[in-house]
C-alpha cells in the first residue's frame, strides 16, 4: 500500500519560503504584469487566445476583462493557468492548452487530476472518473461551456473519457460557487470550456496525427497493440471581426492491453485449514480493448452590434468500445475442491495443493456504443452603461447500450484436476494445472462449472436527457462597493432511463468440439504461472452453437427505472468591488433557492415473481436554500487572501431514487412468516453541507506562485441505507407457503437521509520557474501539490461506525518538472493518491464499492517545435505514459489480501503536429 512520506511536503515548504525570498527581488528585474486588455507577445507566430477568467455562459453579469496571453507550449498553458486563479473571485484551480488543440496530457481526466485536492480513478487502465476533495464524481458536476451535463454512466458522474482532451481549451474547477453557478456540486464543479474563435487574432489551423503502442504487446490474438489519434482544428473571424466561427474533429483509435488476476474471496472455512483465509477461487484473464472514439466540435459566435452578442456551440461524441477477455477460472475453497498441504502464514494460507478442481475456460466479449450530443445558445444584451441581460438555452442527450457475453468451456463430465498454487502479497500468485487447456480435444464448449447455464449475456442500456433555460438580468453600479446586482432564473428538465435485459446462453449439443477453423492462438497467462487457455472466435461461435433463453426474475427487473426531475433554481448575487484601506476587496454575495420535483416509475416484485411485476410509481418536492460567499482580498506584493461561506449540495445517486422494490417472505428458517422489502427511494432529498474555505495566495514573475487552501464541510445530511417496518396489510400470501401466519409488520431497507458528519483538509500548491534564481535556467520549472482529506461519515447510518466515503484518499500529491527553451520542451510527471474506496461496475452490471491501493503514475513527455523556416508551425512529441507500469489492485479490507490485481503496460506515443 502507497505510504506517502513528509519529504516532499518538507521540501516544497521550504522551496516555497526560498522561493518567496527570491520574488520581491525577481518582481522588481520583471516588467509587472499589464493591468488592460493588452496581448502580451510570447510569438508573434502563434494564435492569441482571450484568458477568460470567472467567465462562463452563465448568469455571471459583466464579464472580467483579463489580459491576453498567446496559448503555446508548456510555460504558456501555465501562465494562462495561473492567470485565471488569480484573477477569479472564487476558490478555482485551472488547466489551460498549451496550444489549439492540445491540453497537457492525453486525456482530460489526467490532465484536472494534477490539480491540487483531485484524485484519478483508472478504469481498464484509462482515468476515467475524478474525485473532488475526497468525494467521487457523483457528488460534484461537471459543465459544458457552464452548462451542466447528462452522463452515460448509471448515475451522475460523467466519465471524461467522452471528451476528447484535443477539443477542450480550458477546464476551471470551482471549489467554492457562487449563487450565479447553476447546477455546482457539494465537492465541486468541473466547467469545461471549448474556444471562442473571437478571441482570436487570425485564422488559424491546425492538424494533430499520433501514433501508439502498448507495451504488453497483443494479449489476445484478435486484437491490436498499435492504434492512433487524429485532430484536425479550424479558427476563422469574418465581417471586420465580429462574425467567428471554430470547428473541431479528433478520432482515437487506442488499444487497451491488461494482465489481470481476481480472487473470489478468502473464506475461513475450509475444511482443509479451518480458520484461516483460504482463496476461494482464482480467475486469470488477458483482456484486450479497442477503443474508437470520435469527436465533433462547433462553435458559432457573433457580436452583431454593441448592445447584442450570441454564441452557438455545438458537441458531439461516439465511443465504440469492444473489450476482448479470455481467462482460466476455477473454483477452490469455495467448491467441492479438496486442500491438502497447506502453507499457513499470518492467518492466511499462502500456498498448497487443490484437488477435484473444475477449471472453467472463458472466452468474453464486452462491447459498447456511447453517444453524447449538447448543444447551447448564449445571448448577452446590453440596455444602457447600467442594465444587461442574458438568455441561454441548452439540450444534452446521451446514450449507452452495452453488450456483455460470457461464454464458457472446460474439461468433459466427471474428469477434475489439481492445482498447485503460491500466493503473492502485493500480485497475481503463482498456479499450476496438471491438464493442458490449450488443447481443443480436451477443451470443449459445455457449462464445467455446474452453473446451469452454458453462456450468459447482459445488454445494460441507459438513456439520459437534459433540457435548461436559464435568463437573468444584471444592473451595474458606477460608484460604491458594490459592482452590480444580478438576477436569474434557470429551469432544468431530466429524465434518466436505465434497464438490463439479460439471458442465457444454451448450446445446441452439450459438450461441442470448437472447429479448428474458429480456433485462435491460445492465450498466454503465464504471467499468474498458467501457460495458456483456448481461445476462439467468440462471435462466430455464439452464431453457430447457442441459442438464446431470456432471464426474468426480481434482479433484472429492479435494474429497470427511470428518474425524472424538474428543477426550478431562482438566484441573487452582489458582486463586490472596492477597497478597505489599502486592501482591495472583491466578491459577490448571493443565494440561490432551488425548487426540485422528482419522480420514478419502477416495478414492485413479489417473492420474485418478474412475471406479474406491479408497475410503481412516487416522487417528492421540496426547496433548498443556499446562500454563498466569496471575498478576495488583495494585500500588497500579490497576496490574495480568499474567503468562501457557503451551503453546498449534491442532487443523490440517480440509482438510488428508484421506485422499484423487492418484496418476499420467508418460508423457512428462524425468521419464517417475516416479510423484507428493499429498493430505492423516489423521496430521497439530496446531500447538504455548510462550508468553510480559506486560502492564501502568492503571486510572483510570470508562472509563479504559492498557496495554501483549508476546507471543512459540515454534513447537514447524506444517504445511507436504513431499515424501517412497513405495514404488510394487503400483501398477497405466495403459493406454496406452509408456516404460520406471516408478520403483520415488516422490514424496509432502502436509502435514506441521515444527518451529520464532516469533510476536512488542507491543499498546498507550488509553481516554481526555475529562471528566479539565475538566467541560466531559464526554461525550467517545476510544479508541486499536495493535499490530505479526513472525513467523519456514518454511511451505514447514525449509530454505525465511521467509515470512509467513496473516492476519499486521505493523502493526494502532485510533482511536474518541465524544460521548455529555443523549441525543445520535455515534462515529466508522477501523481499519487493513497488508498481509497473506489467504485467500478460488478456482478450483474450493478455499481460495486471496493477498496482500491494507493498508486503512482508516471507519465514523461519531450517535444521540438521548428522555427521558421521550411518546417515552420511543425513540431513533433514523444510521450510514454505509465512509464512504471504501476499496477492497479483492490484488496479486502479486513485482511489486506489481494481481490484482483491488474497491469496496464506501459503506452507510447509519437505524433507530429502542424500549425498555420
């Protein structure tokens, strides 16, 4: 498990009081920062792009006119970074693309994951979902160009894999709202942000094309190692300037390779060795992914006279995903296998011998198809010098639809195996089968595990839609401390619709010899001690010998509902401007009221009888109020001291607002004649906090800065799981039931809203040029964060113990060193995060919480652009991410021992870009 050490928080302090002893005498050589709209000229050969700080399509009044900075290469990203934290009147961290078309990293979420306080959860290898100040995505929101955005995912959480990191310009995430930021987070909100061609200087074009490679090479004989990412990116400004356009395309093509190894569990008891831990069963895989994803991306822009301006954008992207999983699994400690010789260390029984062992050879096939589509119109009126409006009104749609095969293979009836094996503490253990699985005359299709199925497919789909319209109006104030009053109305409309249809897989003749025309290379695991398991077509196999039996009970029909709500938020906001003194002050202070009718149709499912399931349907409103605050105050040698009063609040889990239940009695045992029910909660009211944010901020040359943030956030509600009795009056005896007669009370476990619990840390951030110290290192730099949350939650309800909260690392840091000088630049980078309680997509497509170890990544890029000449706009980079290969592993909490254990390989890319 990763155990971050103080060194490094040591050292950066230290860097940090070092470094603010060395500003007053670099600010006074370094020509002070322009204070107007003026460009500052880093290469009279690049595009210009407006630095667009607290500004969003969003009811945010007069929009704060900042400087403009040309946006190429790595310091450039920084400056501009660095310029919208310190001009914004909310507690913000940025990242900015070093050029048109390309952020800092190869996808958005590792790029906002270096921010100080968040946190990257890899999936298949991939950051996919970001946490916020140790809370998952589900408890933060992510924007479009300040619009807030549906998911393809079974809840609110938006997997960043959809945006492709070359058509995003900027991303701003807000760790303090304000009143006008409709649809913020409790955690956060994450506002990413496409260009505005207006805010270039000229027509500008540019093209992107990268080649790649996966170092495991081709797991599986049927997928590819190589892949590649395509760009292309067109800026234009016409009718003296007034009139711009923006049009974006980017195409992935990455292959995915994984060697994987699962556990079913550790029971303690086996017969073999009773009481202690014995693995329960093994699983080792080679999964192979591809990955195509394209994306779209317009934006329409016109300032028509001096009193109207309009922006249209546009986005839209496909992900086709098909994930390719071949493996051994075998059942030990939780079958009818037998231990004999067991090594016994600690507890835990870490190596012997299975006997009567039933391997089960897997050929899967996971394919996906998400779509996202958002469009908005943003119009800005001006009246007079004193009073403005805005009307903005945006659509976002988005779809999933999933296909998840299973099918399976292994040894004829009656003939069992054994299985040697050594356990790892830290990885896959080492096994030894005496068959050989590779051979297709002993492997055959059938159902070895006894399952009573010989294949099986699930088909998760999920729709999710979003309609605002949002207006308000501002009255500007020439004199007092008071800038402006604005008020707005915005009015959200979302339905998300999700079901699971699944079925079995039944062959037409039992025990079927695959033909030799459909066989594959056997797959190689040898890195879990197995030499190899068969391997075949598995679409070409599943045409030819199985046919299709649907699955109806209680489980398939509970993962099929939809959730409805209508959201009506009314905000007023004092957006603050003068002086105390020497000190100048800025801010706003306001309060949103936010009006909230939700809905659900689900099923009621009597003692698992999907057949005659009853169509259900509940809901609730309410309204909740929150007021915010944010002061900035400007101290003399570019100190800022931030202040952020606020309630915060996360809608709940869409999963969670369900209106479907189980309902069943028992027949037989100690509770016989009790009813249970369990399900969601259409009433669920969302999660509420009172926060508190300060944070210290020190500016000097032109990338540099200090700063020092504490946050603690007051749980005045949150969602559990609670029992409660029911009345069972009216519930229909089933057939076949012989006890007494049943409870007239029974027991009702669902989400609920419990109160109490806190969220606390502190962020430390440092950006450091190196050319403070001496010219001669002009060029270098190097840029450090760390953070350490703490929470208090009782998620199992007001009387249980603390546990953590789901995306929660106690300890997060970040460290970049970068050269960037005469056309060479080269970054290299490692983010860690401690251990935490992730979420990934277990048994049956339903989301499971695991524990997930602490990690560090590594990822090194170097790159040359060509000055002028022949090759003048052309650069070329080399980038190797994961270059550790750092493995992914969850484990059990009680024991520590490995639940499955996962290496990625190392990625590599070489592209070449072009400019004009």
């Amino acid at each position: 498990m990763l155990i971050l050490k103080r060194n490094l928080l040591s050292a950066a302090l230290a860097s940090a009081i070092l470094v603010t002893a060395q500003a007053a005498h670099a600010q006074s050589a370094a020509a002070p920062p322009p204070a107007d709209g003026d460009a500052q000229a880093l290469d009279t050969a690049t595009l210009v792009a407006q630095v667009d700080a607290d500004t969003r399509t969003r009811d945010d009044g007069e929009a704060t006119e900042l400087d403009q900075v040309v946006v190429t290469g790595i310091r450039a990203g920084i400056e501009s970074a660095i310029e919208v934290k310190r001009e914004s009147t909310s507690i913000v961290d940025v990242v900015s693309s070093e050029d048109l078309g390309k952020l800092p990293d190869i996808s958005i979420a590792d790029s906002i994951a270096r921010l100080p306080g968040l946190a990257a959860q890899r999936v298949a290898g991939r950051a996919s979902t970001v946490s916020i100040r140790g809370l998952s995505s589900d408890y933060g929101t992510t924007l479009l160009n300040g619009r807030e955005q549906v998911s393809v995912g079974d809840n609110r959480g938006v997997e960043f894999d959809q945006f492709p990191s070359e058509l995003i310009n900027q991303v701003v995430v807000y760790k303090t709202p304000d009143a006008s930021l409709v649809g913020q987070g409790l955690s956060g909100t994450v506002d990413l942000r496409t260009v505005r061609p207006l805010s270039f200087l000229d027509r500008t074009v540019a093209f992107n094309v990268r080649g790649e490679k996966n170092s495991l090479g081709e797991l599986n004989g049927d997928s590819d190692d190589m892949g590649s990412r395509v760009s292309a990116f067109y800026v234009d400004q016409f009718a003296d300037d007034r009139l711009g356009i923006a049009l974006g395309y980017a195409r992935l093509d990455s292959p995915g390779q994984a060697e994987r190894w699962e556990s079913y569990g550790y029971p303690t008891d086996n017969a073999g060795s009773p009481g202690n831990f014995v693995l329960g069963g093994s699983k080792s895989m080679a999964s192979s992914t591809d990955n195509v994803r394209q994306g779209l991306m317009g934006v329409l822009e016109f300032n028509a006279s001096d009193t109207y301006s309009t922006v249209l954008d546009v986005y839209y992207s496909k992900f086709e995903k098909a994930e390719t999983t071949r493996f051994l699994e075998a059942g030990l400690g939780w079958s009818g296998a037998q231990l004999i010789n067991p090594v016994v260390e600690n507890g835990a029984v870490v190596g012997g011998t299975f006997t009567g062992v039933r391997p089960v050879i897997r050929n899967d096939l996971n394919e996906g198809d998400d779509k996202l589509f958002a469009i908005g119109w943003n119009n800005q009126f001006t009246f007079s010098e004193d009073w403005s409006a805005e009307l903005d009104l945006s659509h976002s749609k988005a779809d999933r639809n999933e296909s998840i095969l299973e099918t399976y293979a292994g040894a004829r009836a009656g003939v069992f195996d054994t299985v040697d094996f050594r356990l790892d503490p830290e990885g896959p253990p080492s096994l030894s089968f005496g068959a050989d699985y590779t051979d297709p005359a002993y492997v055959v299709l059938t159902d070895p595990g006894g399952w009573g199925q010989d294949g099986y497919i699930k088909t998760p789909q999920v729709e999710d839609e979003l309609t605002s319209y949002r207006g308000s109006v501002e009255r500007s104030f020439a004199d007092g401390p008071f800038r402006s009053v604005e008020f707005g109305l915005n009015y959200a409309d979302r339905e998300k619709t999700r079901s699971v249809p699944e079925a079995f897989l039944d062959l037409l003749a039992d025990e079927t010899t695959v033909p030799g025309g459909l066989l594959l290379n056997p797959v190689d695991l040898s890195f879990s001690g197995i030499p190899g398991s068969l391997a075949y077509d598995i679409n070409d196999v599943l045409a030819q010998f199985y046919t299709l039996r649907d699955n109806i009970n209680a489980d398939i029909v509970n993962k099929q509902w939809t959730v409805q709500e209508k959201m009506t938020t009314g905000y007023a906001q004092l957006n603050i401007d003068t002086d105390l003194g020497s000190v100048g002050m800025r801010g706003n202070i306001g309060v949103q009221a936010v009006q909230t009718d939700q809905s659900s149709n689900g099923f009621i499912v009597l003692q698992g009888n999907a057949a005659e399931a009853i169509p259900y349907d509940g809901g609730a409103d309410y309204t909740d109020y929150l007021p915010s605050l944010n002061l900035a105050f400007g101290f003399p040698s570019d100190n800022t001291l931030r202040l952020g009063l606020g309630r915060q609040m996360a809608r709940p889990r869409i999963d969670q607002m369900r209106a479907n239940n189980n309902t069943s009695l028992e027949f037989t045992g100690v509770n016989q004649g009790r009813w249970t029910r369990s399900g969601g909660n259409p009433e669920l009211e969302p999660w509420i906090a009172n926060a508190v944010d300060l944070s210290w901020e020190k500016y000097f040359a032109e990338r540099g800065y200090v700063s020092l943030a504490y946050f603690y956030k007051d749980l005045r509600t949150y969602v559990y799981d609670l029992t409660t009795s029911f009345d069972t009056a009216g519930l229909p005896i089933p057939d076949g039931y012989e006890g007494p007669t049943p409870d007239p009370v029974g027991f009702y476990t669902r989400p609920a809203n419990g109160e109490g619990g806190t969220i606390k840390g502190y962020e430390f951030s440092l950006s450091v040029p190196f050319d403070l110290f001496t010219p001669a290192l002009e060029g270098f730099g190097f840029i450090a964060n760390y953070s350490d949350t703490s929470s208090s939650i009782k998620r199992l309800g007001p009387d249980g113990p603390d546990e953590p909260i789901a995306g929660l690392s106690e300890k997060v840091q970040n460290i970049a060193v970068y050269f960037e000088r005469a056309g060479f630049s080269t970054r290299v980078s490692q983010r860690k995060r401690s251990d935490f309680l992730g979420e990934i997509q277990g048994f049956g497509a339903d989301r499971a919480q695991v524990y997930i170890d602490g990690e560090s990544v590594v990822d090194l890029q170097i790159g040359y652009s060509f000055g002028e000449g022949a090759f003048d706009g052309v650069s070329v980079l080399l980038q190797a991410n994961n270059v550790t290969n750092e493995p992914y592993r969850q484990y059990f909490p009680g024991n520590g021992l490995t639940q499955r254990y996962e290496e990625y390989g190392r990625q590599y890319l070489l592209g070449v870009s072009y400019k004009f």
